[in-house]
C-alpha cells in the first residue's frame, strides 16, 4: 500500500550537485514515489548565499541556517554536498541525533572520521549512505559493501580523478606538457582554478581510504594512504612507457598482503600495460578494478563527477534510505571486524622503471648493476643510449619492496658516474 504521507528531506548544499539533486527529485517525483513506496518532499535547501537565484526550488525553502534545519525533527533523510570537514561533520551527527538518516558525498570527511559517523548512525539507528563519495555515478560502494559481502577482495585498483585523468590522457595521446595539458583541462572546466587536491593526489587518497576500508573491513583513514602526485610525470615519462608498451595513471590501489595479514592503500603514478583495461580509460572518465576470490576480476567504469552524474548516485542512495525509513530497517554500517593492521608504503612489492643520467664510459652499467645486487633488487631488462660524454640509463626491475628500491636510489645518487635520477616510476597491474 502506498503512503500517502510525504518522506521529507533537507539539502544541504545547492552547488552544481545539490541543484541537480533538487532538480531530479523535481522533475522525477511520480517515478521516485512508485520507486520508494512514498512520496519525497524537498523540506529544505541551506545555503551560504540565500539570495541566488535557484532555478525550480522554491524560495520559501531556502535558509542559511542549516543547523535549525538538521534539528526539525520531522525531517526523515539529510542529504549533505556541502563538502569539506566542518561544518559538514557537526550537521552530519546533528541530523543523526534528531532522527534523519544520512546520504553524503562527503569523501574527504569519510576519509577522515567515517568511523566517528558510522558509529553515531549506529547510536541512533539511522543510515549513512555515501554511494556519491568515491566515484559519482559508477556504482561502486554498494557492489563492495552489498553484493561482494560474500566474497574475499584481495585487490581495488582504479582511476579515481576525472581531472588528472583528463591531463595524463591529453599528454598520452598529443605529447603536451604538463602545465599546457592542465592548461587545456582547466579550460575545458575539468580542472580547478586551485587543482592541488586533484593533481597532488589529495581526493583520489580520500577515495582509496574508504574503498579500501570497505574491502578489507578494516578501518583506513586518509593518513594511512601513500599519496604522491603527478606533477613530476613528464612527456619522456610517457615517451619511455610507450617503449614499454605501456601509458601512465594516476591510480588508487587497496591491496591485501600475499599472507592476508596486512593491507596496504595508495596513490601514485604507475605505467600499466596497454593490454589493461584501465589503460584504454580516456578523457575525464573514471573506472575501478576490482579482484576477488570467487568472483575474479571485475570493472566499474564512467563518469566519476559533474553534477548529474553525481546527483545520479545521491538519488539512488536516497531512494534505498527512503525504502528503509518505511520498513523500519537500516542497510549495511560499518564492517571493520577483520582489524587488519595498513602497512606502510615500504613494505609495497611492485616493479619500477628508473631512469638515470649517467657518464657515457665503460664501467658505469656495471657499476648501476653491482649498486641494485647489493639491495637485493633484481634487474629485468636495462637501455642505455647517449653521445658525447652523457648518456641515459633506463632500468626496469623486477618486484621489490619500495623500502629496497629507496635505498638503491640513495646509493646510486652517490656514485660519481651516476649525473642524476631523471625519473622513477612504478610498473603496476601485470
């Protein structure tokens, strides 16, 4: 039977999301309301600048102070795009304490206290979804969350950033610079007019941590991730990996330790094979590798941000709150019971492809080879090519810990023959 009472719901937040939130909800009330088994009423938008014009919400539901908002209690879902740690946290448990369930995006604050807001949704026996938090409209933490839960994940690897995508894409396919590929992504409106948090690795650290939490149900916050950047990958980078047979990625990898004792979660710039399927993601698009025990591997790709697709995953998170609301259950918290210790970025094993410039005489490739023996890092395959007294040596390694590979570096930075460490790169998903 349907009820005729109306679910109420308050925005927080009426960016580029929240307006399309606002709008779906809107121009697809008949369909949600078959969907949830109610009707869903936009109770509330709290904004920062009420005087916007906000195209389809009406006025009168307009408030800047969110606070009084979250505190109605007869508001039955909270949906918060605000973004950033506070505010945003303080409303979050606010909304749990006066009744609401909770559906964020909120990446950055789950990453850093998604424990803290899972366990006051438990005190109070209210939902907190975040489908929208790691990968827009790709569904991707409900399949690991839900559909999975009978499985053993050993290993997430994705692209997890549109933006930084976008640049190493642009770099791959014309052979542009750096700064003339962000150039271009800023243009284009993929980028930030401040891409720190894109290109610096900051947003796709906050994705690994909670993919990785949810895989290996084991508490990873966002210090617990290795995180470097981009900004360093250069159009020789790309010019050695295609030798290689491979491009360059920005990727978040969660992976459990051989032994299954440990996790690690991680981001940087890695060559992958051509053959792979990340490797043929273009543009701004994001998609995820997922492998298990029974289930294999497995791919999530699309668009990872923008508004629509975003609102996309909050509206079906929405729907599942609402469907809960009216049976009087809550879907999946928190799983964190396996307690796995998250090892740091030296206990990685991977391989590595380094780059040096070197004097051009005999002796110096014996000199590199008897450096990365005496670390216990095994050489694949070496290419050595250079005039007039300098030259270029390119090494790719086999698997080693990157605590080996770091004290190789250091080691070879003090041999005389050895002029500099043009690059070092991680070789990932072979």
């Amino acid at each position: 039977m349907m009820r005729t009472r109306p679910l109420k719901v308050a925005l927080l937040g009426c960016g580029v999301v929240g307006s399309e939130v606002a709008r779906i909800m809107t121009t697809h009330a008949d369909d949600l309301t078959a969907r949830i088994g109610a009707p869903v009423e936009l109770a509330g938008v709290a904004v920062r600048r009420p005087d916007r014009v906000r195209e389809g919400i009406d006025p009168a539901l307009v408030t800047t102070d969110a606070t009084a908002l979250v505190k109605r209690g007869d508001i039955d879902v909270v949906v918060e795009v605000i973004g950033g740690i506070e505010p945003a946290r303080t409303l979050i448990t606010t909304a749990f304490e006066h009744g609401a369930s909770v559906v964020s995006a909120n990446k950055a604050l789950l990453a850093q206290d998604g424990a803290a807001l899972h366990a006051a949704a438990d005190e109070h026996g209210k939902d907190l979804y975040y489908e929208a938090a790691v990968a827009g409209a790709i569904p991707l933490i409900r399949p690991l969350r839900e559909s999975l839960a009978g499985d053993k994940i050993n290993r997430v690897m994705g692209i997890v950033n549109g933006t930084t995508n976008f640049i190493l894409d642009k770099m791959d396919s014309t052979g542009a610079g750096y700064q003339e590929a962000l150039d271009e992504a800023t243009a284009l409106g993929y980028a930030e007019a401040d891409p720190t948090a894109d290109v610096e690795g900051f947003d796709a650290a906050a994705k690994a941590a909670i993919l990785a939490g949810i895989a290996f149900h084991t508490r990873v916050r966002l210090d617990d991730v290795y995180r470097e950047g981009m900004t360093e990958v250069t159009a020789a980078d790309f010019a050695s990996a295609k030798e290689m047979g491979c491009t360059i990625k920005l990727l978040a990898i969660c992976e459990r330790a051989a032994d299954g004792a440990s996790v690690t979660a991680r981001v940087h710039p890695a060559m992958i094979p051509l053959s792979h399927p990340l490797a043929s993601v273009r543009g701004a698009y994001n998609a995820v590798f997922v492998e298990s025990d029974a289930a294999g591997q497995l791919m999530f790709y699309g668009p990872g941000a923008g508004g629509s697709p975003t609102a996309s995953a909050v509206l079906g998170d929405l729907v599942a709150v609402c469907r809960n609301r009216l049976s009087d259950a809550t879907g999946p918290g928190e799983s964190a019971y396996a307690a796995l210790p998250v090892s740091p970025m030296g206990d990685v094993v991977t391989r590595y492809h380094i780059s040096l410039d070197v004097a051009d005489k005999p002796g110096v490739l014996a000199q590199v080879a008897t450096v990365f023996a005496e670390h216990g890092v095994s050489i694949d395959t070496v290419r050595q090519s250079g005039k007039d007294g300098e030259a270029s040596l390119v090494v790719v390694t086999h698997r080693a810990s990157d605590a080996a590979l770091t004290g190789t570096v250091e080691a070879l930075r003090k041999l005389d023959t050895v002029r500099g460490v043009a690059s070092i790169m991680r070789v990932e998903g072979e």
